[in-house]
C-alpha cells in the first residue's frame, strides 16, 4: 500500500518502505493562500467600495469606504462617518489616523467618552483655497500630515494649514522614507525640498507618465509603477526599466497602486487582473485573482501590516487579507476539492485525493497568469467515500465504502470486488495478495492474467479497521471493538492457521485500537498512545505491551492523546501536535530530537490528517480542508515583532446600548479608568488585534471587587455584568491565541457612583432632615398628645359626670327595688309564718282524736307544712343577711367538730334513704374563725342536698386541713350535676331540673344561702362533679392564726 489512513483520535499514517510518491514535474498544486480571509460588505454592513487600508499603534485596521472609515479590531467591526458623510478616499496613520475626505480632510480622535469622533480641518482652510474635491492621498512626515487633492497639496502642522497649488492638477503622492513626492499632470514627478516642490533630476525621460506606485528597492533605488511603461528603477537622477515582461500586463490591467511586502517582495494591484506579487528581480511569486481566492479583481489599494500580511482594498467586494508570508496554501470547496479528506496518492505524477464525497484529481488549469497555472481539483468519476488507495504492479486500487473495490487507469475504472465497507488495503512485500479489511472480516485481492480475482480468507471474521504486516506470512489487524490480533496465513495466504489476541491483561489500553509499523516495529495505537512489544524475543503468546512516550515529543499544555504520526522512507517521524508540526529521526529508542516547523501555521482540529511526499511537501486535511505546505520553499519573516495585545475596546449598557466608553483615550495608558452612573448594566468589549490566526483568539476576564477569579478561557470577546453595586472595580483581560500564546493583562477601573439617594450629600441632607423632622416631630406629637390629654380629660370627666349622675339614680332604684323585695320578703314570710305555726300546731291538736287513717293525713299536712316553714325560714335568712340585719359572731370554731355533729344527726336520714353514710375527720381538731351556727347551716344544706340527690351509694362527710385552710368536704355517688348548670348552681332560686321535667323538691335557695354565707365569713364553695357519677362540695376557710400558732409550739 502506498499511503495509508485511519481515522481515530490519536491518527497514525505510515509509508515506510511501501511508500511510492513523487512530484509531478511542474505541476503547481498551490491553492487559495493561507491563512486569509474575505470581509464581504455584509460582514461590515457598509458601502461595498473602499479605497485605502492602514492600521494604527495599536494594531486596530481603517478602512477608507464610502460612508466614512471603517474601524475593524478582530472582532467587530465599526463605522466613523466624517463631519458632511462623504466618501472617504485616503488615510494615513501615526499616533492618529488621518482622513482624506471629498471635499474635506481632518483626523480621528477621541471625545470625552474615549469614542473615536472624525475632526475635520476645514474651518482651519484659508476661505479662498477651499475650493477642492477628492484628497487621493494622505501623508504623515515629521513636518506634519499632508493631504493631496486634485488641485492643492495641504499640509498642517498640529497649528496651520500650508497650501501648494497645481495648475495642471496633482495626480498621485508618495512617501518614501521621509520624503514626498508628488507628481504633477504638467511638470511630472516633484519632490519636496522645505517649502518648494522641485521636478526630480531625470525627470525629462518619463516627463509626462503616470505613476502609481513607488517604493525603495533593496538596490537603494526607488521602484516605481506605471501603467503605460511598466515598472522602473529610479536611482535619483534617471530612470531605467524593471521586469518589463510584466509591462503588458500591468498596462492591459491598469496598475493603480503597490506596496512592499517582507523579503523584499512588492504587491502591485491593478484594475482587472487582481494582484501581483514580484520579488526583488521582478520575477512572478504569485498571482492572486478570482481562481486564487480573490472575490474582486479590481483592486483599488494594497496595504502590509505590521505581522507582514495583505490587505487589499477591493473595488466591489469588501476587503481581503491574506498571508503570503509562508508557502503554505489550502484547497477546499473553492478549488474543487468537497468532502472530508480521507487519503492522498501520488501516482504517475498524478495526485489523488481520496474524501467522502469521492476520489478527486488535482489539475491545473489551462489558462495562464504570467506563466503561473493554478491548481484545481475535479471529482474523478462517480465513485462512493473512499476509504483507502493502493498502488499495485501499476494498478491503483481505490477502496470504497458501498461499491468494494475499484482498478484505476486513467479516466477508466473496473469494480474488482463488491465487498461493502472497505476500510483499509495491504500487501505485504513477500506476497502477491492485496488484503483488505472490511466490515465482513479479511478478504484479499489475487492478480490474474485477466486483472484481479477476489476471496475471503477463512478464519478472518470480524469487522476490520486497520491491518500492518508482522513478519513474513503474518498480519497485523485490529477491529471495531478494540480487538487487536496477530494472525498467521497459510502458504496460499487464503486460510487463517493461528490468531493470538491482546487487550488489557497483556499492557494494551481499552477502547478503540489501531495497528501500524514504525521503525519496523509493530504499533498499537489509540487515545493512550502508541504502545509496542516489550518482549519481542519470547513466544507471541506471552508478549507485554509497553507505552513508548519517546515517539511523541514533550510539549508542555499539548494534547499527546490526539496525536498524528507519518514515517518517511528516509526513517523521520513527522508528528501533529496539536497546531504544530515536529519532525525527528528514528532511532533504535524511539526519536531522540525533535524539531518543529515554526512559520507552519494551522487551525487545530480532532481530525487532522498527515501526508508528506518525496519533494518536501506537506499535506494537511482536516475535515474539510486540504492545507499545502512546501517545505523547500522560503519562508518570508521579515517583519515586527508583533506581541499579542488585549484592548478594552467600548463598554456599553445593556438595556440601551448607550457607550459610556468607547475605547480610546487622549494617551495611552495600560490602567484606563472610567466613572459609571449606579444602575447600569454593562457589556464590556474586547479584542486582540493580530489577525494572522485561524481561529478566534480566546479570552479570559476578572472583575476585581466583585469576584477575584479568573474566569475560563471562552471564544467570546465581550463579558457582561449586572446589578453592580457602588464602589471600584478593576477589571481585568487577558487574551489567548490558538498557539497558546497569552497577552499582557488590560485593565479598565471602573468607578461606579452611587445613587442621587446614596451620596454623601444625601446622606448629610438624610440627617440634617432627620434632626429636624424628628425635633419637629417631637414637638408636634408633644403638642398634639398635651391636646390629646386635654381632651381626653375633659370628656373623661363628662362621662364620669354622666356615669356618675346615672349610678346614682340607677343604685337610688335599686336600694329602692332591693328595698321593697326585702320587705316583701320579710312581709310575706312574716305573714306566713305566723299562720303556718298555727297550722302545725293545730295539727298536734287534731292527733290526739285522729284515727289512723286520719293520722296519715295529718302526717303528710306536717311534713308539708314543715317543708314550708324551712322554705320561709331560708328566705327570712336571706332577706337578714341582704339588710344586713343578721350579724356573724365569728370565734375560732373547730370545724371538724362541728361537720361530725350535723353528719351524726343527718345519719339516720341516709340510712333510712337505703345510703351509706360515712364520717372522716381528724382525731387532731382543725380550727376557722367562723360563726358556729352558720357553719352548721352550711353544711346542712350541703348534706342533706347529697343524701336528697343520692338514690344509691353512699355520702361521705369529711375535714382537714391544707396549706393554710381548712375544709369540710361533702361527697356523694349521686346524679351530679351537668358541666353546663355549674356556673348558675350558687345563684338564687336557680335549680337543673324545672317546671314539670323536675324530679326533686327544693326551693334553690339552700346552695345560693351557703356560699353568701361561707363568703361572709372569708371562705369559699366549690364543686366537683359529673353527671350521673356524683358530686365534691368543699367549704374551705382559712386557719384560725390564733389556734395555728398554738399549735405550731405544741409542735
């Protein structure tokens, strides 16, 4: 096989001994330069036809176009229109940028804001020399700027305009290392002498010709361009003519403008036949026009930078830039060349490009630049992917995804076998048989005297992805599923004898796995590495596989796990890391010195692929792009050192998108700092003006004060911040290119004022208000609450006057009413009592001549009667005790006496009612300053209320004493009392059971006369109760002090 792809992270091509390649005598296979970019009037969004290019101190672009200057950082691109908008035709550029409008001129410089503003020097004209159009050329001297128009050469010296005027019209103007020239329609080329403008010595040899470009020759003369005469070399006194076999084209084209380019190299832009580049004897580098990239063959201005690339000034098309620095070039969908690059061959002067479109030609084209063809690729037949090309007894074998295998020759193709999914072709150098591995396992190819006949090789199942030869009638090959085997063939090569498989248990890593040969020794590579035998000399069964790191070089932040590798026949290992190219020598240890092709220049990708052939070029593919490097050639790198620089370029807010901020500054300086109103939400841009990279530079940002982390490396040149309180910050950038170089810090400081309400002012003002309102305040309430009281009292006393008035009428009614219940009460029962006393003893009268039935009678009529005379009796105590009239004699009285006296005569009472009755008091006496008879009466009413309101069980009569007091208890087992009556059971004539639901006599005075009278005497009743369950009553009173303190020396 002569060249060999596979496709995993870490990708691995070899040639070795089997490879053939060659250059095709004079066939130029160089494609679009590299790296270079189309800005299309879409990209900046402004008038498609542009005049001048310059790029200032800092590295930023200008763009002279039609609606003004066009500023461009890298990133973005903005517009500065002039004072009057008119086209733009000429800049210049030192420390400021000079514009050469219609009609006008001036400079750009920064406002109060640090946006860049155009300044025009028109006022600053004499009123009777403004009277010009187009300034065509723009001119920094040390002497000052100079502008050129049609009719006047102006220049101002930071204070005055100077003026020259021309007759016949000034045509063009150059400066060349320090000095102007200017040509004049009538008197020719002038130079600048102080104040005057003196034709050039030799002048009468070209006295009438226009020129276009003039720059010094590395001869000490002066190159100068014209249309009608071609180029000539000026050495102050005549002029003589350069490279005249250019004169044609550049008369046919119509030069318009030059530049110089690093090693001594001149681009000359012309009005139709794009751009020309020559070297210091005038021989042809390159030709850039429509088939080498350029959009626009008409080229109004060209224009080096300070990393040595082109920018050119398109008339139609935008701007374009490219870098001729290296000769590196790339081929894509512009020169033909679609789908993702599998492999290259180089057959019979011929290169192949195999992708997954097809199999591509490359040719050149027929017609001819100046003795230049450039390269384009043609799509070669209707073939599928192609996955793999092989070179076989003059037979190019093309390996296809759907359609098997293809014979080349020529335009001809003959399908030799239909397999599906052909991955990778070999044939070993002892044999005949081109093998193949395939989705469907190991086939291989036979050569016949009719062509090629096909077989599968038995034993060689599985799906294939890459095969190596081992020793003779051995192979290499490993599988889609990581498998790596060594198989050995029989003598027709169409059987597998033998198959040992490796994996992790002998050194090899998981995963995807592919095999190869460097340095004849077989290579395991994958996402780990390379990994080769350990211990080759024993038997195949026990071989260990090691990690071989010397075949890869040491580079620090490099990603060694998507590595590229190619060996040349001469036995050096090239290798992709990353971006960059190293080369090394094999030796029996691996590559021992490394060196990297440093003006190699390229994006990074996972997919990178590797070709190198016998006249020193280098092929690199990506997956959709096909880059061109002729090692052999000159590299140009004349040029500054250009150090990667970050810019703060405008901060803007978020909701508005108002500039508080626009990037520039009167001088200057590496700490910029920038006063910001409170609540602005801000977006801060930022670029990195070096534009001889692929990728997009990346950027990492910090805002001190607010977060003291770097954030990650990201793509985007703006960061955005919200809701940033009072207070200084410092933020901070950095910048990153896809080499991985990294820029000095930029800061801006960023000084957030507070809110109008957050001021010092405002918070003085906060407190001489707060001292005033709140001793105004304090007044006022003082004030309003002496009010307030005032007359507060005054209705206070009317209503105490009211209150007062309807008291003491509404008590005169009650002592009134009280009075008149009481004598009716005493009146009544008065009255009754006397002829109930009568009628009871009427009765004792009657017994005596009673009968028996009779007696019966009469017993019920004195149980009733008696009945009576208590309820009158109850109803006189209270009328005495309401008036008053009855007085407490309240002595020391041993209350547990007292309770066993009325319980012993209450006894019979009970146990005639069928109750038990039982009597629990203290054989110690307890004394209570009490009115003996009364206490008697209360507990009474209490007993005989338990023994009435008892049916069956018992009534418990008991005393004691307890912290302090003393207390009788009544406790009986019968109906209780309901949870709701108890608040009312003390009160008058109140009873549970009423009208006809009632069960049990009583009057309801017994209960309410008790408490009256155990509250009288300093006590208390209280009960306990369920209903149904039975009832406490607890008649407590205090100790009597004087028996507790005789007690207590007893004691």
């Amino acid at each position: 096989m002569t060249r060999r792809l596979v496709t995993i992270t870490a990708l691995l091509l070899l040639a070795g001994a089997r490879v053939a390649v060659g250059q095709s005598g004079g066939q130029d296979e160089r494609g679009i330069p590299f790296p270079s970019e189309h800005y299309a009037p879409p990209a900046y969004q402004q008038a498609p036809q542009n005049w001048s290019v310059v790029q200032d101190d800092r590295g930023l672009i200008y763009v002279a176009n039609n609606n003004g200057v066009l500023q461009y950082d890298g990133a973005r691109w903005r517009l500065i229109p002039t004072t009057t908008g008119t086209f733009v035709r000429s800049l210049a550029a030192d420390s400021l940028v000079f514009v050469g409008a219609k009609g006008d001129f001036g400079y750009l410089r920064p406002d109060s804001l640090g946006v860049l503003r155009y300044t025009s020097l028109y006022e600053r004209i004499p009123e009777d020399e403004r009277n010009f159009e187009d300034v065509w050329g723009t001119h920094v001297l040390d002497d000052g700027v100079y502008y050129q128009a049609s009719k006047r050469l102006f220049r101002w010296d930071g204070t005055e305009i100077t003026t020259w005027t021309s007759e016949a019209g000034f045509h063009t103007s150059f400066a060349v290392d320090g000095t102007l020239y200017v040509r004049d329609s009538q008197r020719g080329l002038l130079r600048l002498e102080g104040d005057s403008l003196n034709p050039a010595p030799g002048l009468e040899t070209i006295p009438k010709t226009p020129i276009y470009m003039m720059a010094r020759h590395p001869s000490g003369n002066l190159l100068i361009g014209t249309q009608k005469r071609g180029l000539l070399l000026y050495d102050g006194n005549t002029f003589r003519p350069f490279a005249s076999e250019l004169d044609s084209y550049l008369r046919e084209n119509k030069l318009y403008h030059g530049c110089r380019l690093p090693g001594n190299r001149y681009a000359l832009a012309t009005l139709g036949g794009g751009v020309v580049v020559i070297d210091s004897r005038g021989e042809v580098v390159r030709v850039l026009d429509g088939s080498s990239g350029l959009p626009d063959s008409v080229v109004n201005y060209v224009y080096t930078d300070r990393e040595g690339q082109l920018w050119m000034a398109l008339n139609s098309g935008g701007v374009f830039r490219a870098d001729l620095n290296a000769p590196l070039t790339l081929h894509d969908g512009r020169t033909g060349l679609e789908g993702a690059v599998r492999d290259i061959f180089r057959p019979n002067d011929m290169t192949y490009v195999a992708t997954g479109s097809g199999l591509y030609v490359l040719r050149e084209d027929e017609n001819q630049v100046l003795g230049e063809r450039s390269a384009h690729f043609e799509r070669w037949g209707d073939l599928p992917l192609v996955w793999d090309m092989l070179s076989k007894k003059g037979d190019l074998l093309v390996a296809t995804q759907e359609k098997g295998v293809f014979q080349i020759e020529g335009r001809n193709k003959e399908q030799i076998a239909d397999w599906l999914f052909t991955y990778d072709l070999l044939s070993p150098e002892e044999s005949q048989i081109v093998y193949a591995g395939t989705r469907t396992g190991l086939k291989g190819l036979r050569p016949t005297q009719d062509g090629w006949t096909s077989f599968s090789v038995e034993g060689g199942q599985g799906e294939i992805r890459s095969l190596a030869p081992g020793e003779a009638g051995t192979l290499w090959l490993s599988t889609t599923g990581g498998d790596v085997a060594r198989i050995v063939l029989s003598n027709d090569g169409r059987r597998v004898t033998a198959m040992t498989r490796y994996g992790e248990r002998d050194g090899l890593p998981e995963g995807y796995k592919g095999v190869e040969v460097i340095n004849e020794r077989v290579t395991v590579f994958s996402k780990r590495g390379f990994f080769q035998i350990e211990n080759p000399d024993q038997a195949p069964g026990v071989w260990q596989f090691f990690r071989r790191s010397s075949l890869l070089p040491d580079v620090k932040g490099a990603d060694t796990l998507a590595v590229k590798s190619f060996q040349e026949e001469g036995g050096r290992l090239w290798v992709i890391l990353d971006d960059r190219v190293f080369v090394g020598r094999l030796g029996e240890g691996g590559v021992s010195d490394w060196e990297t092709v440093d003006p190699l220049h390229f994006p990074k990708s996972e997919d990178t692929r590797l070709f190198i052939s016998r006249d020193s070029t280098l092929w690199l593919s990506d997956r959709r792009r096909l880059l061109r490097y002729a090692l052999g050639r000159k590299v140009y790198t004349e040029r500054r050192a250009v150090d990667l620089s970050a810019l703060v370029r405008q901060v803007t807010t978020l909701r508005r998108g108002q500039v508080v901020y626009g990037g520039h500054t009167s001088s200057l300086t590496d700490d910029s700092s920038l006063a910001i109103p409170y609540g602005r939400d801000l977006r801060v841009d930022v670029a990195a003006p070096l534009y001889s990279t692929e990728k997009p530079h990346q950027y990492r940002y910090k805002l001190a004060g607010r977060n003291d982390q770097w954030t990650d490396w990201k793509t985007k040149a703006s960061q955005r911040y919200r809701n940033l309180w009072e207070g200084t910050y410092h933020f901070r950038v950095q910048a990153r290119n896809d080499r991985g170089r990294t820029s000095k810090v930029a800061s801006l400081t960023l000084h957030i004022r507070p809110p109008w309400y957050r001021s010092m002012w405002a918070y003085l003002f906060y407190g001489v208000s707060f001292v005033v309102m709140a001793y105004g305040y304090r007044r006022y309430y003082q004030i309003k609450e002496e009010r307030r009281r005032a007359r507060e009292r005054v209705r206070e006393l009317e209503r105490e006057r009211v209150v007062a008035e309807r008291l003491k009428k509404a008590n005169e009614r009650l002592r009134e009413a009280n009075r008149l219940k009481e004598d009716f009460l005493a009146t009544t029962s008065h009255e009754l009592r006397t002829p109930l006393t009568n009628i009871l003893g009427s009765l004792e009268v009657l017994r005596g001549t009673a009968t028996d039935d009779q007696e019966k009678f009469l017993d019920m009529i004195e149980e009733n009667g008696q009945r009576l005379k208590r309820t009158l009796n109850a109803l006189l105590d209270l009328s005495m005790l309401r008036s008053g009239e009855k007085e407490l004699d309240q002595t020391p009285v041993p209350i547990d006496e007292c309770a066993r006296q009325v319980a012993s005569e209450l006894r019979a009472d009970a146990e005639q009612e069928g109750l038990s009755f039982r009597i629990d008091t203290p054989d110690t006496p307890v004394y209570a300053e009490v009115d003996e008879q009364y206490l008697k009466q209360i507990v009474r009413n209490l007993v005989e209320n338990a023994i009435k309101y008892t049916d069956e069980g018992h009534v418990a009569v008991s005393s004691g004493r307890t912290n302090g007091h003393v207390f009788v208890e009544v406790k009986d087992t019968g109906i209780g009392i309901s949870e709701d009556f108890v608040p009312e059971l003390f009160d008058e004539f109140k009873q549970e059971s009423r009208g006809r639901a009632r069960t049990y006599e009583g009057n309801g005075l017994g209960l309410a006369i008790s408490a009256d009278l155990a509250e009288r005497m300093d006590g208390s009743i209280s009960v306990e109760t369920e209903k149904d369950e039975g009832s406490t009553f607890t008649v407590e009173f205090p100790r009597s002090s004087e028996v507790a303190s005789s007690e207590l020396d007893e004691v």
